[in-house]
C-alpha cells in the first residue's frame, strides 16, 4: 500500500495553474524528497493533501482511503511554513495547546515522547521566542509528531540551519522513519542534504510531476567520473582519446567518464609524461541529475 497516491490533481488561482494534471507516489515508510523550483506547486500539493486547499479536480487518496476521510486524516501530521507558536510561551506549553487542540488523552506522555524524539527533552520550559531556529524547526516537528500520525509532511524544514542543525534533522528524520514506522514528504532546495536520507524523490515542474525515482534506482544508474588537471589538457585529453577514453572538457578540467580504477589511470598518465596536478573521483549525484532534468535532458 502506498501512503500518497495523487492522480491528475489540478488547483489554479485567478485563471493560473498551480498545479496541472500533477501524478504523485508516495511509498509507505519512505523518505520522499520532493524537489522543484520556487513557484513550482510544491507548497500547493502539500497544502491539498493536507485539506488547507481544495483542489478544482483530480484525486487524491492517503493509505488507500480518500484524503478526506476523518479516519486517515487523524494520521497525517504537517509542519507548513511555520510552527505557529505563541513566542512568549514555553515549549511545552505550546504542546500542551496542541494536544489539546486535537482531543489527545495523556497529553504529557504524549509531549514527553514527541520532545524525546527531536531531542529536545531538556528544553521543555525555554520561551518559544528564545528559541534558535533549529529548535524551532524541531518544536514544529514536535507539533506534527503528537498523536503519532503515520504520515509526515514537512515543507523546507532544513532550510536556514546550520551544519549542526541539519545534522540533527537529518538524524531525527531518519528516526521518525525506522523507529516509529512513518512515511515522511519533505521538501527542501538544498539538495546535498535531502540526497544523504531520502529513499525516493519527486521532481515536479509548473505543477507537473516530471520524474519519480528510487534513490536506489539513481545511484545504479549513476555515472561515475574523474576529474583531472595537467600542465597540457589538449595533450592529455589526445591521449586518453587514443586510449578509447570517455573523455570531455568541463569548467577548466578533463573528465574522464567511466573510470573505477583511478590509480592505474593516474599511472598511465604519468608514464606519458601527464604527471595530474589534481585527479578526483566523482559520482553524479542528486544535484545535477535534477540540473539536467530542468534543462530537458536527463543525466543518468
């Protein structure tokens, strides 16, 4: 069973699609890296899933059911934008007024499990407003958690953090996924970050979905290559070009495609007078599979 199955949803605002025609899965226990550029519909199709929006047609189903059906909607969690905390109130206080916003019953057990997982089970009484935006962050995700749903929705919840405070995310993200068995859709523009825990991803484009792919499926499909520079690169690349060599000029280097052993490629360079001044070994990742997409081409 997937978590999210979305068949040509459309939404449009004064005349103008936001979304058109979107086709969107969601495995259950994934990590969905939902990826798009700025006024793509990202926001608009986590809105529609989560009710804020209703969309003009198309469907939308959560865990096999109609997404707005009483039943599922229970299970679904989102931090959208912002937590939407009083600044002058504790952390737990803010809790506490959710909990009780969605009729929880041991509403401090509940608060006690949700601020364990995002670590942040010594900082129950801190004011929201003294709060970093790391913890912010996880106070809004906290928020998501109570009542333990069994979908996540979480809109550039890594944007702005330092390299700490992604660390964290990441960690507790995963967590949330493993230990307490939840399907997580994340959106995010930093893409290094998003690429280290997602097991799925969704490129969407003026409010079409222009590819789904497993992590996994990426990474096989990925192409390796070495980057290297020598006194001579026209000389260099004749070489390799002789050799049979997958061979291309790029931003000031050579790239040799296709290259496992770098050692003996460095060896045969340097028996031809091509001593490298720097060789690097390179896999294409998230970042310029999804640059290729956006320019009609895929890379891998």
């Amino acid at each position: 069973m997937n978590a999210i199955e979305i068949r040509n949803l459309t939404k449009s605002f004064r005349k103008m699609y936001a979304l058109d025609g979107l086709n969107m899965t969601v495995p259950q226990g994934a990590i969905y890296g939902f990826i798009g550029e700025n006024g793509s519909g990202k926001s608009t199709t986590e809105k529609c899933i989560c009710g804020h929006l209703v969309p003009d047609k198309g469907k939308i189903t959560l865990f096999g059911k109609p997404y707005t059906d009483a039943g599922v909607r229970a299970k679904v969690g989102a931090l959208i934008e912002n937590a939407g905390c009083f600044p002058s109130s504790s952390v737990y206080a803010n809790l506490m007024m959710q909990a009780i916003n969605l009729g929880l019953k041991d509403r401090s057990g509940e608060i006690a499990r949700v601020l364990k997982i995002v670590r942040m089970e010594d900082n129950a009484k801190l004011t929201f407003k003294k709060c970093s935006l790391g913890m912010k962050q996880r106070i809004g995700i906290a928020m998501a958690l109570l009542g333990d749903p069994a979908l996540l929705i979480l809109d550039e919840p890594i944007n702005g953090l330092d390299t700490d405070g992604m660390r964290l995310m990441r960690e507790i993200l995963v967590d949330i996924t493993k230990n307490y068995g939840c399907t997580v859709l994340i959106s995010s523009h930093i893409l290094g970050e998003l690429e280290k825990i997602a097991t799925h991803y969704g490129i969407i484009r003026q409010g079409k979905m222009i590819k789904e792919i497993a992590a996994s499926e990426m990474d096989s499909r990925s192409q390796v290559y070495v980057s290297l520079k020598t006194q001579n690169l026209q000389a260099t690349a004749d070489l390799l070009w002789r050799g049979g060599c997958n061979v291309k000029f790029e931003e000031g280097e050579l790239r040799v495609y296709d290259v496992d052993d770098t050692a003996r490629l460095a060896a045969y360079l340097m028996q031809n007078g091509f001593a490298p001044s720097e060789l690097k070994k390179h896999k294409i990742g998230l970042e310029e599979y999804y640059v290729s997409l956006m320019s009609g081409k895929e890379a891998v």
